[in-house]
C-alpha cells in the first residue's frame, strides 16, 4: 500500500517545522507570504490533507460511518440509503451522507472530508469502472465496502450487489417471450458496472434465441428521467421502432412512459416497457412497471450490516456477495402489435 504523506513530510521538504506547516494549514497570518506560497506548493503537490480528528483519536472510533451515493435524487438511493441507516442505528453508529451528483471531482472532495472527520468506515455507492476517490479511500487504511456498482478492480473490495447480468438477460428473455424480435435498451450512465452487465444480459439473450442485435435500438442514457423522456421521444418517432424497450433503470423507464402519453403511444398495447430496479414508485397505480427487482432496501441493510460488523470485530478478511435479481410483472409488458 502507498505510504501516505505526512505533515513530517511536507515540513521536511519545504525545509521548515511541522508548526510552521501547521499554522499554514490553519490560515494563520504569522507566516512569511514566501514560505506559505512554497508549502502550499508541496501541499498540492502531494495532495495531502490532516486528519482534523487526529489528535487524541488514534486508534479510537468515532461511531460513524460515510455513505457516499452519486444521485441523492434518483429513488434508488433513497431506499438503499435508508437500508443502511436503519442499520446503523441498531448498531448504534451515525452516518455522513454525500452526493456527487456523478462528477469524480466531488467524490474525491467528499472521500476526503470523511477521512478527516475519521471516519470508521465508507460505503460507496457512487462507484464508476476507474474510481480516483475509492483509491483516494483504499491508500487512507479506513474499511470499505462497495453497493450496487464496482469498478474494475472489483476482487480487491468488500461489495454487495445483485447479478446485474442475470437481471439483464432476465428482462429481455421476459420479452423474447411475450414474441418480442425488435427490442431497445437505452442504458443508464455508460461507464458504470451496473450498465454494462446489464446490456451483457441484453445481448446475451438476444443471441441464443439468434436475435440479431440492431445497433440503432441501442441508445446512451444517464438513468435519469429527464434523458429517458428525450431519448423516449426520438424512439417513438422511429421509422422501424422497436416493440419493446429494456431500460437500464425504473427512473429511464418512467422517463419513457412520460414520452408515450405525450405521443399517444398505447403502452403496453404500442410499446412494452420493462425497466430495472423496482422503486417504489414503480408500483403506483397510474404505473404499473414491469421490472427486475434488486430488493434495494435488502441490499442496503445487508451492506451495512457487513461493514459494521468488520468494523466491530476488526475483520479484514473480503465479503463479496451477488444477490439473484427478480422478475416483477405488471401492466407494461405485452405481445407485440400484429401489423
């Protein structure tokens, strides 16, 4: 593991005292405007930050942990995060909730923050395939655990997530069998994990029922609504358009449910949807989604039992769990038109 720079280190190097160093850091006016310029340099440099918690902390727990999710609007971490919560608060611990909104810039801000304020653990929910502020996490020493998504270094992290590739290839073999050949996935943010095994699961069902895959039904999404309901839109005034779409999450299909009413497209009558998740939204009434469950608030709670209690028996051995995804029916699915 990466020594992490010290406060020794950077007063070494700038050749002053670890006070000097010190009173930079807190702002203090009794510095020379040439020094300070210099030990921010090497500051930067070595992007280093203090543990502001530190002092009469070491080796102490603080009974909190951080959960770091890159969209607090989207449903889907809503109901993870109050799995985790709830957890927490059986275990006694607080929790530091931060949003990056996708943005790494933010994450690596926030990982930060959390190690300053010493953390005993972080749960990531914000993950992308190469994550600068999980590395940023993974060099401080604190425990990790990874929920919903992983980055390509998986092997090397504690995680809880559902087999994003069944749920895929469950979604659309749902529909190959209602009679579906002209089927669309508009997928979620592209580089993420939870992403590219579903459009996996997509492409292996399409190819052992030897559905050829049509380039033009795949379409760039970023699970939000507001993408689903444009992209939804171009969709429906497709030439040739498809008779059922996957989406990659609940939120892109509702997005697209929002375009067909507008459009007057029948669904499931016109279109069938099948999106992924099982929000809670997804269950009103005037919805009805047909969609892959991931049982969010399980997954959630079992995320943060995992980790409290690697924190409370000091465990460093790795828990990695895959969870089976489910098949949800309800009022979007259908057998295609008969033109």
């Amino acid at each position: 593991m990466e020594r992490k720079v010290t406060i020794e280190d950077i007063a070494k190097e700038c050749n002053v005292s670890k006070s000097t160093v010190s009173r930079v850091l807190n702002n203090s006016p009794n510095v020379k405007e040439s020094t300070r310029k210099k030990i921010l340099e090497v500051i930067k440099k070595y992007d280093y930050f203090p543990n502001v918690f530190a002092r009469g902390l070491i080796g102490k727990k603080i009974g909190a942990i951080g959960v770091i999710v890159s969209d607090i609007t989207n449903p889907f971490h809503a109901v993870l995060v109050r799995g985790i919560e709830d957890i927490c608060r059986t275990y006694g611990y607080s929790l530091f909730l931060c949003n990056t909104d996708g943005r790494v810039d933010e994450e690596k801000k926030h990982v930060k923050s959390l190690i300053q304020r010493n953390v005993d653990g972080i749960i990531f929910a914000s993950i992308k395939l190469k994550d600068e502020g999980l590395n940023e996490a993974k060099r401080s020493g604190i425990t990790v655990l990874l929920v919903g998504r992983l980055p390509e270094s998986a092997e090397e992290f504690n995680y809880v997530i559902v087999d994003n590739e069944l749920g895929g290839y469950m979604a659309v073999s749902y529909l190959i069998s209602l009679g579906h050949k002209k089927i669309a996935y508009i997928s979620g943010t592209w580089d993420t994990w939870p992403n590219m095994r579903r459009f996996e699961g997509y492409k292996r069902a399409l190819e052992e029922k030897g559905i050829g895959i049509d380039k033009r039904y795949i379409f760039k999404g970023d699970f939000t609504l507001g993408t689903a309901y444009s992209i939804g839109t171009k969709i429906l005034m497709m030439k040739n358009r498809p008779s059922a779409v996957f989406c990659a999450n609940d939120m892109t299909a509702i997005g697209l449910l929002e375009a067909c009413m507008e459009l007057g497209v029948k669904v499931p009558e016109e279109l069938s949807i099948i999106g992924f998740d099982d929000i809670p939204l997804s269950s009103f009434r005037t919805i009805q989604l047909t969609t892959i469950s991931q049982s969010i608030y399980d997954q959630g709670a079992l995320a943060g039992k995992i980790l409290l209690e690697k924190l409370q028996k000091e465990d460093n051995n790795l828990s990695q769990i895959i969870l089976p995804p489910k098949l949800i029916v309800r009022k979007t699915c259908a057998p295609p038109k008969m033109d």
